[in-house]
C-alpha cells in the first residue's frame, strides 16, 4: 500500500491527488531541521520530523483517510470520525520504544502533543504517561519501523543540567520546530499559493541601511534644546560602538527622553548584521504603548516592514504576508509585548508555541524592562539565560531605572544571571544622568501626612500644564472629579485609565498632546500606565508615593524636550503622600520600599547604584520570585523524566485569568458590536477590530454588570455593555459603585 498523510478537496470540488506520508515526513523533517540548527540541534528535529506522523502508517489510519476524503472512497471507513484515530500516540510511543530512554522520552513529549500540545507526564487521560501507556504500535507497518530506528542521533546538542528550565526548553524549542514544520509542509501541499506569499521582507543589512539614511536626515535637526540632543547623539554613538561587542546580554541605561528607542535599534541591527543574527524583536510592557514604539519604527523602514504582533492589532492595518509571519514570526524585525513573548515560551498549545525556534539567533530588546514581573522573575531570567548560553540570543535590558538581574553577594539567594554577565551599553552613565537632568524632585516630609484630595485639586487646577499619576483606577476617579470641580472648562482636563477601552485612551493621549504642543491649559489624571514610555511632556508632575522606579518613570514625562532647560529652569516632580495607599502585594511593598529610602534622603533620584539598591531591597521582601513554581512544574524529574507542560504553561499568565472581558460601545464600537450581534458568527477580522473596544473588570463587577441587566451576550461567550449610559466619553466605563475583587484600589 501506498501511505498517505493528507488529502483536500480542490476549489473544482474533485479531490487533489494525496500527499503521501513518505513526502510528508520527509518534508516536515527539511523543514525542522533547518529550524533548528540555530540551536546545533538539526539531527533531532529531522528525527521527529520523520517520526511525528508514523502513526498514520498502519492501515486502519489508512483505510479512515481513504475513506473520509473520497480517495478510494469507503462507506463504513466515512463514519469514523477523526478524534477516534489517534495516531500521535502511537507515533510518540514508537519513537519510546525505538530511541529508548531517556531520549525517546524526551521526544514523544514533542511528537504526542503536535496537535493538542505539550502534554503533562502525569495526572490525567491527556497525559504523556496515560497516552503511551494506551497506545499502540503493532499495526504500524514494519517498513516504516526500520526505517525510523537508525535516525536517532547520538550526540547531545550540549551538556544538559539536570536541574532548572533546561532540558525542558530545549523540548519546547524542538516542539515549536516540529509545529511550524509540520504545518509548513501541510499548507506546500493544501495551499501552494499562501505558501508562496510568506516571507519576502528586506535583510537585515537592508534595513540597517536604511535606518542609517534615515538617522542622517534625523539628527540634522538641532530644534531640541542643545544638552537633550547632544546626551541623546552620545547614546546612540555609544549603541553603535557596543554593537561590535560579543554576543551576550546588554544594559542599556538612558533617562527618559534619551532617544533609546531609536538608539537600541541602532545596536540591535549593526549587532545583528555582524553576528548574522536573523531578526529583532521588541519587547513592550503594554499595548498601550506599543503602537507609539511601532508608529517610531513604521517611519524608519515603512508600514510593510514591521510585524506587529499584539491583541489590538485591527486585520486593516495588517497584510496577508504580515498575518502569515505573526503565525511563526518569520520576519526580520518584530515589535511585540510581554505578554505574547513570555507566555510564548512558556505556552504549551501547537499556535502559541510554532514560533519560539525563530527566537533562536535573534536580538531581543526588553523596552522599560524594570516591568518584567517579579512573581514571574526566576524562571524568566533562568529562560534568558539559557537562550543566551545555548540559542544564539542577545538581549538588551533598556529603561531608565535599571532593575538589579545579577546575582548579588549581598543577596545570595537572588535567582539571577550570572554577575558580571550583563554589559552596559552607556560608557558614561553618571555622566549622561548629569547632563538629562531636567527636573527638581520635591519629596514629602518624614512624617508628612496624606495630601487631601480637594487640596491637591486646588493646586491642579491652578497650573496652566499638569499631570497627576496615582497608583489605582479608584483614586484616579476621586481626583478627577475634584479636579473637574474646580477646573473652568471641561476641555481643560483629562482622565487615563485602564477602565478606557484602547481606542479611547488613543485618542486622549493625541488631544493632550495636541494641547501640549499648541501650549493650551491641559491637566491630566492618570494611573500608572501612561509611566511606561508614553510620549508627553509636561512642566509639572505630581505622583502619589509609589516605587522609585515609578516615581522616576513619572518624572520621564516632565520637562522631557529639556524646553524648561533654555529657559534656566528645571521641571518639577512632587511626591505626596495619597490618602489610598498603594494597592497591595508587589505594589505597595514597592511605595513602603521608596518610603524607607525617602526617610534616608533620595535626593534626585539620577544614580543607577540608588536603583540597584532599591530593586534589591525590593526582591528580599518579595515573598516569591516564583509564585505559581514554574521552575518546580519544568524542572526535569526522575527516573520519569517528569515535566508538567502544559500545567506549567496554564500557571504562567502575566494577566490576571480571573478578569473579564467586555465590548464597550465607544465611537466606533457601538457600530461594530452591531454587526457582530447581528452576524452571529465569530468572523476573525470583526474580532480583532473590537480589541480596541475593550475593557478589562473582576468576576464581582461583571456579575454586578449582569444583575444590573447592563451586559449582553452578542456571541457565545462574549458580553457587551449594552447601554452607552455606563461608558462615559471622559472616564470610560463607570464602575464606582461596583465591589471590586480582591481589593478596592485596582492598579492601572
């Protein structure tokens, strides 16, 4: 019999001529091993490509796909319905029992979970234990059994540490090569011509070239004040200069308004073309900052160059091509955000996992990196780390208040990188600090007591120009409404907060600007998501007390041109003591943390060795770098070989899973909620328009919602508000009045 992997049906309606199984393993095997030889590792995914679908070679597999497809057709074979013919079971426990342990192991993890995902070792019936012990191999043809047993390879790629995340991203790697692979090869056959529209993006040494053109044009203009734009010109003369250096890890160590943006990619392309790095990608705390950072980028190198890859991406601003790459990140330059990065590499789903390999031999650059979450911070600097050592990586750590991520001597329990490991990209940082000092920090007193609300307002409403930041959405409300009181016209004054759907706070933060640029009365009241890169200058900052890197962040957004510098001043940073506290955990350890060091006397807060110490004081009284025991749930067991993928990849969530989602009618929204309610179907670019009419609540505010008959299904599963009465156009969805859950002060 001649074995078949797959067969489609034309657009003619007659059936393609199948593809068989011997072409399939054999492409998927091409294709995998060229994925993974940026990591010496091309043998064993040849290996699994070979083996992943052997499964299929027995003949009541078959016999079903003859039957189901109308190729040799078959009556009772028809009826069989796929979930019944598992064949990864079968393939993973032929590659068991032919490689032996441990390699064989190691292996079926990849090969069992190629459609449903890395499986846990043990604890239930989708489990690699249950499944190889179910499964069976004496149908499949012995042909197919010889010629798989010489494949195995006998060298290991290095020499694997028992202990950490080791051997089970190097599993994961090779997984994402066998899904990209295999679902390569399957599209070659179904879909020639979508095969034949991926990639087709310029080099890295074209874009390179075409940044410098642009570089050239940029730094003729000397409008800025001259100390902002000769710090900024060093920095980026200094990107250059470390571009040279060995591949590794990088600090890039600039104040706010320093040009890293432009200047680490300087870094990222020269290192990348001289190392024969294969792509950027740019790393973003959050989505509302991402599409500044992309808009940068999109006028260097043009709209099609750059695949953006984030929830609110609208399918209108996308292409064909860029759609295809975001499925495995085939493009040189990347701009992405924590969550898709990180919940990546530790995903265990087929979709989420096919483009971790193409990671590998890249440069990775962490914007406003002090936000890698410290719940997560062991197994994330454990998995930096090992793509350092073993996947051909560089990363570059850029913000303005640079976390401590090296082991310390002082805190010899730290999980950190190596010290000495990271290098600095700045030669001069003191020096650079000096001359970008643009603000006066004004710090509450020992013993000061909170600032009221209505006595802040005050002070608020008579600036001409002012931000406010405060720790919490509630607090955010409070002094809004004060300020708004008080304030003689409405335009005057503007509200930011998660609780504003993205498309709003888009919008608000171009009319702020605006008024900014054109010097008109503007005061803005803001959680902290407008600290993490968002582009606006302000003369006055106030922020409520809070960790030093927020407080430093802040006063990022003041004074940020140097245009108060022309003028022999200075902006100015008030810290005060709210009548909130912090939100708490990790946040209001943070504000007690930046408290005790207020008492010692911060001054302005302008050295990195005030951050070293803040962030390592900070870490100590962290009850866990590891709170879900990701390192524990990856680390390799024996005699087993014992790893729980996908409950590992169930516990890392960056966002809270309890939250809500909710469609809020807000401009174009309400327009879009209409049709999705009316089509009753799921279409995919409908959805992803709708990303940015989205807000995020707890379970006690969207069943509050509910009671309140303010919420509809418009599709299974999915709620919209359903009165344009609860989503103001200035505070965005009013949920005052709703209990919250855990705490009533929620941050951003």
């Amino acid at each position: 019999m001649e074995y078949i992997a797959h067969t489609h049906r034309l657009e003619n309606g007659e059936w393609a001529e199948p593809q068989s199984l011997n072409a399939h393993l054999t492409g998927t095997a091409e294709f995998a091993s060229r994925f993974a030889a940026d990591f010496d590792s091309s043998e064993w995914a040849y290996t699994l490509g070979m083996a992943h679908d052997t499964g299929k070679a027995s003949i009541v597999w078959q016999k079903y796909l003859r039957g189901k497809s109308g190729f040799d057709y078959d009556e009772e074979a028809s009826s069989e319905t796929k979930s019944r013919k598992d064949h990864s079971s079968p393939s993973a426990k032929l590659a068991e029992d032919l490689f032996g342990m441990p390699w064989g192991r190691l292996l079926a993890y990849c090969i069992a979970g190629h459609h449903a995902g890395l499986p846990d070792w043990s604890g239930s019936q989708s489990a690699l234990e249950y499944r190889l012990q179910n499964a069976h191999t004496e149908d499949i043809t012995e042909d197919v059994k010889a010629a798989l047993k010489p494949l195995c390879p006998k060298a290991q790629p290095w020499t694997f540490s028992r202990y950490g995340l080791d051997v089970s991203l190097w599993i994961r790697m090779l997984f994402s090569c066998l899904v990209d692979a295999d679902r390569l090869d399957t599209e070659r056959y179904e879909d020639p011509d979508k095969h034949q529209k991926r990639g087709a993006y310029r080099s890295i040494a074209e874009l390179r070239e075409q940044f410098d053109q642009f570089m050239v044009e940029k730094t003729k203009d000397t409008g800025e004040d001259p100390c902002v734009y000769k710090a900024r010109q060093q920095v980026l003369a200094d990107c250059i200069a470390a571009a040279q250096c060995p591949p590794g890890l990088f600090s890039l160590t600039v104040p706010t308004g320093g040009g890293k943006t432009l200047s680490s990619m300087a870094f990222a392309l020269k290192h990348a073309e001289k190392y024969g790095k294969k792509r950027i990608i740019y790393v973003i705390p959050y989505t509302s900052i991402i599409e500044q950072n992309a808009d940068v980028f999109r006028n260097v190198f043009g709209k099609h160059e750059i695949l953006e890859h984030h929830a609110n991406l609208d399918d209108d601003e996308t292409t064909v091509r860029s759609r295809l790459a975001a499925e495995n990140w085939d493009a040189p330059l990347i701009v992405t955000t924590n969550v898709q990065f990180f919940e990546s590499l530790f995903a265990a789903k087929p979709s989420r996992c096919r483009k971790l390999h193409n990671i590998a031999n890249s440069v990775v650059i962490f914007d406003e990196a002090q936000l890698l979450p410290p719940d997560f911070l062991e197994s994330i600097l454990e998995t930096v780390r090992l793509l350092v050592n073993h996947y051909g990586v560089s990363f570059v750590m850029c913000t303005a208040t640079q976390p401590v991520f090296e082991k310390r001597a002082a805190f010899p329990k730290f999980p950190g990188l190596p010290e000495g490991s990271i290098k600095e990209i700045v030669q001069d940082v003191p020096s650079l600090y000096k001359n970008l000092q643009r603000v006066d920090y004004e710090f509450p007193d020992k013993d000061a007591p909170p600032l009221e609300w209505d006595a802040l307002a005050a002070e608020l409403a008579a600036s001409e120009q002012a931000l406010c930041v405060v720790s919490d959405r509630k607090s955010c409300r409070e002094l809004y409404a004060a300020v708004k009181k008080l304030a003689q016209d409405d335009a005057e004054t503007y509200h930011l907060s998660a609780l504003m759907c993205a498309q709003h706070r888009s919008e608000a933060i171009a009319a702020i600007k605006d008024r900014l640029k054109h010097g008109k009365r503007v005061r803005l009241i803001s959680t902290q998501l407008v600290e993490a890169g968002v582009d606006i200058d302000f003369p006055v900052v106030y922020r409520a007390m809070a960790g030093l890197d927020s407080i430093a962040q802040a006063a990022g957004r003041c004074n940020r041109e140097g245009k108060l510098n022309a003028q022999g001043k200075r902006g100015k940073v008030v810290v005060f003591n709210a009548p909130h506290k912090a939100p708490p955990g990790f946040l209001r350890k943070a504000a007690e943390t930046a408290q005790q060091f207020c008492r010692r006397g911060v001054g302005n807060l302008t050295e990195r060795r005030i951050f070293e110490d803040y962030f390592l004081e900070l870490y100590w009284k962290a009850n866990s770098l590891d709170k879900k025991e990701i390192m524990k749930l990856l680390k390799l067991e024996m005699p087993d070989f014992d790893i729980q993928f996908r409950s590992a990849a169930e516990a890392f969530k960056l966002i809270n899973d309890d939250m809500r989602t909710i469609l809020v009618p807000y401009a174009c929204g309400a327009g879009y909620i209409a049709l999705l309610e009316k089509s009753k179907v799921p279409e995919r670019a409908l959805l992803r328009k709708l990303q940015r009419y989205t807000v995020n609540v707890y379970p006690k505010q969207f069943t509050e919602l509910q009671r309140r008959g303010l919420l509809k299904e418009v599709l299974l599963g999915v709620y919209a508000l359903s009165s344009q009465l609860e989503y103001n156009t200035k505070l965005g969805l009013l949920i005052d009045e709703m209990p919250s859950d855990p705490v009533d002060f929620i941050p951003c």
